[in-house]
C-alpha cells in the first residue's frame, strides 16, 4: 500500500510539473508574440505604413478595408495544418545544408526522440535535457543570425509547402477584421517569420532562452505543444482582450484538442484518425484538403513531430549536394 501511495504522489507530482512548465511555455510564448506584433507595427509606423484608419479605403482597385473586430480572432496550428509535412523538419533540413551539425549529431537527437517518444522510458529531467539538447545547435548563435537564415529557409524550402485551403480560412478571419497567430512548437522567430510572409498577425511559438541577443539553447519551459498551447492562447487572449468564446482554432493533431477545446469554435483541418473521431463526438467541423495517397504521405503524426527530424539527415545532405 505504501508504495502504491508515493507512486501515486510521484505521478502527481510529475504531473504538476508537466503543467508548471506548459505553462511557463505559454505565457512566455504569449508575452513573445506580443513583444513581436508591438515591433513590427513600430516598423510599419516609422516607415509610414502603419494601419489605416477605421474605415478607411486602401488604393483605388482595392476593397474597403472592415472594421477591426477586436474580441474576435483565428488560431492556426501549422505543421500538416497550414504547412505540408513539419516545419522544424524544413528547418532542420536547410541547417544541414548549411552544415550547422554533422550527420552524427542530428541521428543521436533523433535516436533519444525516438527512445522517449515510442519506447516510453520517460524521465521528466531527462526528456528536458534531451529537448535542450535538440537546441543546443544554436547556443551561441544570435537571435538576429538566425532569423536571417530562417528567411532563407522559408524561401528555399516552406514556401511552396503552404495550403492554399487553409491559407483561404486565414484570409477570411482577416477580411473580417481579426487577428490570425500561427500556434506552433516551431521556435518562435521562425513561426513569426511564416506568421509575416503569409500576412498574418504573428505567431505563438516555442521561445528558446536568449541573453544579449544570442541564444542559450534553452528552453523557457518546455516546447509549445499539447497543453502549452492551450495556456499560450489562453495567455494571449488575457493580453490581447480576446474572448476565447468569440475565437476560433484549427489544427490536424488530437494533440491539440486542449487548444481546440479552449475557442467557441474549433475547425479539424487534415485531421488525424483520433481528432476526427473527437470532432465528429463533439459536431466540430472538419476541413480536408488532402485527397488520396497524397493525404496517406503527408500525414505525419504530430507525436513524431521533434523525431521527424531524423529525416533530415538524408535530405539535408541531399539538399546541400543539389545547392553546392
């Protein structure tokens, strides 16, 4: 009995852990997007192209814009959500090809992904230091350097990746005067950099500590996934005075059923096998724009998500061999 009990108690305990650090997560993704919006509309001010006031016509041609609505707003998940595949994969796959790791290192982060992921030997400290560990590439690195290659990244590898269906649902919470972030557990900067090039607002991510500009490659927290991403758009929305009942979600991964279940609407897009179930139990929408073996390859479940950088092993290197 007593060793049923401190089980119990360790299972707790682990468990507030696990909720301490999503929400540290969120909240210091929320406080991320906020401090990035702020900038970029100090950018748009100072170059003379701030926001047009309420009501006002843009260009002759052009639509009148709608008055901004701002209780309302649009959550978007993005790998196999608003992107086809894992953007960190891209990601991964334009540092290899720019030989920011070896071969060696990026299998042996994959390698314990894999062991805490599937073999569930799942040791809180050690799946932290194994995240850290998956970042520590950077540590070193500016902020400012690697928002330059991500530009380069989205260019070379993401562009062309984006759903066009799920690019349209964004645009339509914009023309009607909401605000649309991106939710990811991207980094934040490169989340923000496809957050920027689609039009969007910004971006919800996972924030890797930085200290005079350049990174520590820790996390503050832990990844932005599942139950973070809940607490971030919980967070922002406390920010941003948004009513969560007035807002909507989409994203593809049962994963993110906590986000979902957060919004007055919630929309499955691509959705895996468990979150169709859930949407079709709870009348949530479902948006496919997957047709045929084309949605069976694409498909990659989000729990692999930090494993699929594996992956990028081979195609990093197949990469850097077409560009050399």
């Amino acid at each position: 009995m007593e060793a049923v009990c401190v089980s119990r108690w360790g299972g707790r305990a682990k468990g507030r852990e696990l909720e301490r650090r999503a929400a540290l997560a969120g909240e210091a993704s929320a406080d991320a997007a906020v401090a990035m919006e702020a900038a970029t509309a100090q950018e748009l001010a100072d170059a003379g192209l701030g926001a047009m006031a309420e009501g006002e016509d843009g260009p002759p041609g052009t639509p009148p814009t709608a008055p901004p609505d701002l209780t309302a707003a649009a959550f978007f998940d993005v790998d196999n959500t608003m992107m086809m595949g894992a953007s960190i994969f891209h990601f991964a796959r334009g540092l290899a090809a720019r030989k920011f790791f070896s071969t060696s290192d990026l299998a042996g982060f994959a390698w314990q992904q894999f062991k805490f992921r599937v073999g569930g030997r799942e040791n809180s400290e050690d799946v932290k230091a194994s995240r850290e560990q998956g970042l520590s590439f950077v540590a070193g690195r500016t902020v400012e350097e690697m928002v330059a290659i991500g530009e380069e990244i989205y260019d070379e590898l993401m562009a062309d990746k984006i759903w066009s269906g799920t690019q349209a649902l964004a645009q339509m919470h914009l023309d009607a005067g909401q605000r649309v972030w991106l939710v990811t557990a991207t980094p934040v900067e490169l989340a923000a950099i496809i957050a920027r090039r689609l039009g969007l607002t910004g971006a919800l991510g996972t924030v890797v500590e930085s200290e005079d500009g350049a990174y520590t490659g820790r996390l503050v927290g832990d990844l932005l996934h599942g139950r973070a991403k809940a607490h971030a758009v919980r967070a922002l929305a406390a920010r941003e005075g948004l009513n969560l009942r007035r807002c909507t979600a989409y994203s593809d991964s049962h994963n993110d059923v906590p986000m979902l279940s957060v919004v007055g609407t919630a929309v499955a897009v691509n959705p895996d096998t468990a979150l169709r179930d859930t949407a079709r139990a709870r009348q949530w929408e479902i948006r496919d724009f997957r047709t045929g073996r084309k949605a069976a390859k694409i498909g990659v479940p989000s729990v692999l998500g930090a494993g699929a950088v594996a992956g990028a092993v081979a195609a990093g290197m197949a990469y850097r061999k077409r560009t050399a």
